[in-house]
C-alpha cells in the first residue's frame, strides 16, 4: 500500500488548530512517515470497529489519534485528531 495523497476535512483542520504545539508537531512528523511506509511500527494503523467501522487510525502518541477515511488508489481524507478517549463515547 502507498499512499499518493493525503486530503483534509475541515473537521481535522479545525481539530489541529486546536492541538498543543508539541502535537500539531507530531502530526506533521506522523504523516510523513504515513506516507512513506503507512505500516511504521510506531503508527499502529488499524481499521476501526463499530460505528466507525468505515475508518482507519493511526497513534501519534499514547493519547492521541489520527482517524482516517482510505479513498481511491490508497488516498486518503483525514477526519480528526484526538485523544483515543472521544471515540469510546
């Protein structure tokens, strides 16, 4: 799997203007390796289950999440950025 493009809903922008600095900077640093190879140990991606069966995540840390939408050819829309404990709600 290569990824071609990464896309961005404006929930995810609106969710990383709300990050600390620290986090924001680790997202940046996580996509790239994202992009580079989506199966980098420290990424964790994974499908999700349950309600949001339809999306995939990525750790950036122990706390935080990327969730993910896969589109065409491995492109993907970026849905939000969060702790893990908003997607046991």
């Amino acid at each position: 799997m290569i990824i071609q493009e990464i896309r961005y809903s404006k929930e995810f922008l609106e969710d990383f203007k709300k990050m600390p600095k620290n986090i924001q900077e680790k997202t940046i640093e996580n996509l790239e390796k994202l992009k580079e190879n989506p199966f980098y140990p420290s990424l964790r991606l994974h499908p999700l289950k349950g309600k949001l069966e339809w999306l995939w995540s990525i750790s950036l840390n122990k706390a935080y999440r990327i969730t993910f939408e896969p589109l065409e050819n491995w492109d993907i829309l970026l849905i939000s950025i969060w702790t893990h404990s908003i997607y046991e709600k």
